[in-house]
C-alpha cells in the first residue's frame, strides 16, 4: 500500500500530498489493545488500567495516522543552485518489528533547479511519512524519493539520527547507541565536493 497519494494540483504549483491508507478503527483497535494487555496478564479492572486500552489504541492512532498538507513551492526567479538545508527536523516514528517508538532528528537538503521548496514543508515531509510503522532506512529513502519527484532538483540528500528504543528498552538495552541513514540523489549522490559539504553540513550537529 502506498503512503501517499497527491490531489490534482491548485493555483500556482502547491500538491496535496494525503495518505493513501485507510482511516483507522478506533473502537476495533481499542478491543484489540484491551485483549492483548489482558493477554499480557494484566488486570483491566483496576482504577489504573480500566481507561488504558482507549488511550493505548488513540495514542497509536495518532502515531500512524499522518496529516495532508500543501506541498508548497516556489518559482526559482534568481536562478539559485547552491544547498539549502534544513537541519534537526524532530523525527518520532515505530519500528515496524516491535511497534516501539525511534526518535530523532533529520537534516534534508537539496540543490534547487527550477523550483525552491517553503522551508516549513520539510518538517510537514518528515512528519508525514514519519508516520507509520517501518525502519529508519526505509522513512529516509522514502522522505528523498518524494522530494526527487515533486521538486526535480539537481541533487537531494537526506540524513535521518535517531535512537531506537526496542534497542534500549528491551533486548540489548543499549541506551544512548543512535543509528544514522542516509539516501542521496542527483549531484549530492554522484559529484564528490557536492557530497562531501552535504555531508559534513549535516552532521555537524
């Protein structure tokens, strides 16, 4: 299933970019959280836990249910060809193994051709597809793939840092161990000067 599906576009050149999921079904998944945490050997009846599979099921509700917004963008009038980035974009999303949270931050950037992209949609970008359950490699492609489509620049690269709690909440219990992806296109993939200030600039952080 696809993650995002674009409206016919408006006046001037502003996409909406919106899911391509269904909508989610809040009373089933508030039964499903309830039978698992029962499941779990946890006693629902108590005051504490009596509200908690309504919240459990809202709250990964609101974790995989991304919001349509305007990819806003503008003509590129001065002819302006250098790197513009947007650096430590918060990143909140699930692994898709252990429906466990991975946060971080994401540093996006792109060599404009003939459009230059609102500032603000970066963050709308990584929110969006942040959504979902999935591996960091997978959001960071898939946040660069939208980007090379809708913009056409001469070059897109993104760098995705994040802390993977099923890492250090469970299993290994590694606290502080961050992973760090990258998905580069166009002259940020394939000119090594472009590559290397791209690179450096978003990891100095």
């Amino acid at each position: 299933m696809g993650t995002e599906r674009e409206q016919p576009r408006r006046s001037g050149w502003r996409p909406r970019i919106v899911p391509d999921r269904p909508t989610a079904d809040l009373a089933a998944a508030e039964q499903a959280a309830a039978a698992l945490l029962t499941a779990l050997g946890l006693d629902l009846t108590d005051v504490n836990l009596v509200d908690t599979p309504r919240r459990m099921a809202h709250a990964l509700a609101e974790l995989t249910t991304a919001s349509d917004f305007e990819l806003t963008s503008f003509p590129n009038t001065e002819g302006y060809d250098e790197l513009v980035l947007v650096q430590n974009i918060p990143v909140r999303s699930l692994c898709e193994h252990h429906m466990l949270p991975f946060v971080g931050v994401a540093h996006i950037g792109y060599l404009p051709a003939d459009r230059i992209l609102g500032l603000s949609k970066f963050a709308r970008m990584t929110d969006f597809h942040s959504r979902q359950p999935q591996t960091q490699e997978r959001l960071t492609k898939r946040i660069a793939d939208h980007l090379q489509r809708e913009l056409e620049p001469y070059g897109v690269g993104v760098v995705i840092e994040a802390e993977h709690t099923c890492m250090s909440l469970r299993g290994a219990l590694v606290d502080g161990a961050r992973t760090v992806t990258s998905a580069l296109f166009g002259r940020l993939r394939d000119d090594a000067r472009s590559r290397a200030e791209f690179l450096s600039l978003a990891r100095s952080q």
